[in-house]
C-alpha cells in the first residue's frame, strides 16, 4: 500500500511542477500559409487534462491537476475528484472499464458534464474510447469505441474537441457525439506515419496535425492540416 501512495506522490509533484502541460508542442511551420505565429492558437481553445500514472503495477492510479482541482482515475475507470493537497475527494463518474486503462483524458464542459478520452485493454486488444459523461453516473450519454491505440490530447474549442488515434483525425461534437469531420486510415505501416499524435495547433481557419517521432524508426514529424470548415485535408 505504501508503493502505491508513493507512486501517487511522485505523480503529484510532477503535476506541480508544470500543472496539466504534459507535452509539448512540435516546433514545426503549418505546412500552409497562416496569418499568424505558429505559436498562436484559435483564442479560447484549451486542452484537456492529461491524467498520469508512474505505471509501476497495472493497478497504480492516474492524476491530473486542473486549476484548484486534481482528478483521480482508477485502473478500472472510477474517476474522483478532490482539492490539490488530495483532500475533500468525491466521485464524478465510472467508465467501468472491462479490463485496464492504459491512458486518459478529461475535459469538464460544464457543472455536470466531462468529455473523456481514454485508451482501453480488453479481450479484443487495445480500443481508443471518447464519451461524454454525466456527473454521478456510471453509463454513457453517449461513446463511440475506434479499434486503433494511441489517442492524443485533444485540444476543445467550445463545443467542439480536436481528437486523434493511431491514423486518425477529427472533429467531435462533445455534446452529441457526431463528426464534424473525420479522416482515417492513414497510418502508413512502412514509413510509420501518422501513427501516434502530438496535440493539435488550431489556427483562425485550419487545423494542423503532427505526427511524433519514433525512436530508431523515424526522426522527422510528418504533417497534416485540415480545413476546419469545409473538412478537406492537406498535406
């Protein structure tokens, strides 16, 4: 029992130490012409909070630091919350996952509702999942399951998230769970593109993604942008 409160406390102080900024963008140029700096964003976009485990055992917890507030996941989904010093903690909502959770990500909507994104071990293998959960409850207003690993940080523009898995890229509705627009099947299996995804940068009128290296396979970040009203995609 102690490891595991050990293991919690080093996550805590890491989330201290740079709250819920856990990756970094990639220092790439749009690969289009944009009217602003490629370290500017859409204003009023944000990201979702990154929940961490030291993963010493597959029952450690995950926490994340939003604002005042840290987040709890456990292994199998029960997500808690609870003040920065880990005091005052209550429940917020079960994903009741059939296996393990391997990584997730939170987005409070408002009062009662959270977007979540989170990656899943089951009998079948490894799914990516987003939902959107009500305060107190343990069933879905709504999920959609991708058979593909790998989800990235999704990064919210009001209603809308920003999200990815491996060789996928699209635009949901958190409310509803429908597509504004979707791109998929674009994993390149010999050159290992487009395979896991930083974040996002969003602009006034395009969305650019970047894929991450891959240790001794691939040293460059390959990109995609997206025209974020009609859906077309570029390269």
């Amino acid at each position: 029992m102690w490891l595991r409160n050990f293991s919690v406390f080093l996550v805590l102080i890491s989330l201290v130490s740079c709250g819920d900024d856990t990756t970094r963008p990639p220092k790439a140029d749009c690969p289009v012409k944009v009217n602003t700096p490629v370290d500017s964003s859409r204003k009023n976009t944000e990201r979702a909070t990154v929940l961490l485990s030291q993963r010493k055992t597959a029952y450690d917890v995950f926490v994340g630091r939003k604002g005042d507030s840290l987040y709890y996941c456990e292994y199998k989904g029960r997500v808690e919350i609870a003040d920065t010093l880990g005091k005052n903690r209550r429940f917020l909502f079960d994903l009741e996952a059939e296996f393990l959770i391997d990584e997730i990500f939170i987005h409070r909507i408002d009062d009662q509702h959270f977007f979540v994104v989170w990656q899943e071990t089951d009998h079948l293998g490894i799914n990516s999942k987003w939902a959107l959960y009500k305060l107190g409850t343990k069933k879905p207003e709504w999920i959609k399951s991708h058979g593909e690993p790998d989800p990235g940080q999704p990064v919210i523009d009001g209603d809308y998230a920003y999200v990815s898995t491996l060789g996928m890229i699209g635009k949901i509705d958190m409310r509803n769970g429908q597509y504004a627009w979707q791109h998929d099947s674009l994993y390149d299996p010999m050159k290992f593109k487009y395979k896991t995804f930083e974040r996002p940068l969003i602009y006034p009128t395009l969305v650019c993604f970047f894929d991450k290296p891959i240790r001794g396979r691939k040293s460059n970040r390959d990109s995609i942008w997206v025209n974020d009203v009609t859906g077309k995609i570029g390269r």
